[in-house]
C-alpha cells in the first residue's frame, strides 16, 4: 500500500468526526408555533465549528504555532472539548519533531486546565454571575473583529475585577484575565492575575497550558515586583506629570508639573515648589493657556503645560485648551476635585470635594 503523503496525515486527523464533526446542513423550516427558529450550534462546553475549522485550515497551511495558539485559546473557554484536548496533542507533538510533518499524536493527552472545585461553591446569584463571566471571556477569545475583541476584552476586565474581589479562588478566571491581559499588553492585571496563579500552584500543574500561560507572562516581565514599580512609575510620569513654563509676572520658566497623591510639585530651574492638595482652594484654567492653583492663603502657582514656541500657527485655540485640558483632567482623576463651572465658561474651575 502506498505511503500517504506526511502533510495529509496530519490534515486527515483533523478534518474528520473525531475532531472536528461538521453539523448535518438540513434546510430550515418555518417554526409552527409561532416562535422564532434558531439556527444549530455546538453542543453545550465544545467550541464553535467555526473555530475548529479555522484551526483545521491553520494546520493545513502549515501555521502549526497559530494554530496551538488558538488552540490554547479555545481551551481555556472549553476545557472539557476532547477535540480540542486531541487538536492539541497533535499540535504539540508536530511542533516539538523540530519541523516534521510526520509526527503523529500516539499517546499524548494534555491534562485539562486546572480543575476549580470552588467554582462548584457558588449558589444562586453569584454561580449565574460566574457563568455569565465565563461566558462573556469564550465571547471575547473567540471575536475575531480586532476592535470589537478589545472592546469585549476590557468589559469582560471590568466586570470580572469585582467578581474576584468577592470570590478570589476562581482560578478559570483568573486564567482567561491572564490571557486576555496579555492581548490586551495590561502590565497591572497581568501581573495580578499571575501572582493568583502562582498562589494557587498552576507553575505546578501537569498542564501544559496553564504552565504556558504563566511562561508568557514571566517573558514579558510580568511576574517580576521591580518591573511593576518600575513600570507604575513610569506610568506616574505618563498620566501625572506635565513639561511646560512656570509664569510668573516678569518671567516664565520651564520645569516639570508632577501630581502626586497629596501635593502637586513644581520642579524647574527657578527651583522647586510643592502645594499640598489638601492647601488648595480651587484651581482654574483658561484659554491662555495657564492652569492657576489658588492656595487658602492667597498664594498661588501659574503653570503652561507646554513651551511657547511649541503653539501651532493655527488652531491655536483648540491646541492650548487640549494641553490644559489633560492637567485638568488629570486633577479629577488623580484628587477627585469637582467641576463647578460650565462647560462653556471662559474659565473653568476645580474645587476639591466635599468632606
């Protein structure tokens, strides 16, 4: 009997019912009761055929990394896809011959990503909560829409965070936030949800995957406290701190406008200047493009976030107030201080909240 060709091994593996079972195509017939026919999907905790085609087609292009890529993927948002535990064994075991398309799966069975009994704790309210989670993380993996997989991603972020909050041990999601931080390059939720596995011993998993995805994460330096500090500074800088000219009545001076948590400090070569937050009376901003701290003793700090001869000839209007704007941004974020002008006011004004 003639040898088949090594790539059709691997393809013909992949293709057929044991992988990837293709649904019969029967045509749709109108519903009789009045209600609305819905169109055949996968069964309930398997991935969507069109993703096991896509990594069928993957394969079949030779793109064996993007293929256990997606597989991984999947297999965080369907843990219990036996067609995705073999998909993966394949995968690996063709990856790790060094380049051959003859190898074969044999054997090999990846365990499952780490069990959470804890999940199984969870009663009324807060199990419907964790399955919508889980839900919308296999939504977000599975958008191939760029975009629309960033915005799915960061809602999923945000409504997970508080979940955890409440439930910490949920160790699936602390999965799917490690990996949708990766894709999202989120340096604080990476390396919180790693810190979460490596607390709940997934470095010790016999799962390649789980162990996968924290080797991703200590590549990019996200398992390490001195990065993080070093990163949270430098995103200090980013957010909170501002070059531009101190004005004064006969002078302006470059320096640098840095809002800490309790003063804002003025450093320049006129020397250093620091206001704390809780001395402040209110804060204004106008279109000339200053952002003036009014201090409870009458002093006060003129600050341009931006050197004069960086002002565009035209649109001059618009360019100064986005300047000013992000300080005064930055204050509200930073101090939570309230706006009490209008919008359309000359002059806009900060006041720090009510005790």
């Amino acid at each position: 009997m003639a040898k088949l060709p090594k790539l059709f091994v691997l393809a013909s593996f992949l293709v057929p019912i044991p992988l990837f079972h293709l649904h019969a195509q029967t045509p749709a017939t109108a519903p009789t009761n009045g209600s609305v026919a819905v169109a055949p999907s996968a069964p309930n905790g398997q991935a969507p055929d069109e993703m096991t085609r896509k990594i069928t087609e993957l394969v079949l292009a030779g793109k064996y990394a993007e293929a256990q890529k997606l597989t991984e993927g999947l297999l965080i948002a369907y843990p219990d896809d036996q067609r995705l535990i073999k998909a993966k064994a394949l995968i690996d075991s063709r990856l790790s011959s060094g380049g051959s398309t003859s190898a074969a799966p044999g054997n090999a069975q990846p365990t499952q990503p780490t069990a959470n009994p804890n999940a199984e704790q969870l009663t009324g309210m807060d199990k419907v909560d964790y399955d919508a989670l889980i839900e919308l993380g296999r939504q977000a993996q599975l958008t191939t829409d760029l975009e629309q997989q960033k915005v799915s991603l960061k809602q999923f972020m945000d409504q997970s965070a508080p979940f955890l909050q409440k439930h910490p041990d949920q160790i699936l999601l602390w999965q799917l936030r490690a990996a949708s931080a990766i894709s999202l390059n989120d340096f604080v939720a990476g390396y919180d949800a790693g810190q979460k596995l490596l607390a709940a011993r997934v470095a010790d998993s016999t799962d390649p995957g789980s162990r996968r995805l924290l080797a991703q994460l200590k590549n990019k330096g996200w398992l390490d406290k001195k990065a993080l500090a070093d990163f949270q500074e430098k995103e200090h800088l980013n957010r909170y701190s501002f070059l531009g000219e101190r004005q004064t009545f006969t002078h302006s001076r470059r320096g640098r406008l840095t809002l800490n948590e309790n003063e804002a400090v003025y450093e320049g070569a006129d020397g250093i200047i620091r206001i704390s937050r809780d001395d402040i009376r209110e804060i204004q901003a106008d279109g000339g493009g200053g952002v003036t701290f009014l201090e409870k003793d009458a002093k006060k700090l003129v600050f341009s976030p931006f050197y004069q001869e960086d002002i565009p000839c035209c649109d001059v209007n618009v360019w100064v107030w986005k300047k000013v704007g992000a300080v005064m941004d930055a204050i509200v974020e930073r101090w939570r201080f309230v706006l009490i002008s209008k919008p359309t006011d000359a002059i806009q004004t900060l006041r720090p909240p009510n005790p």
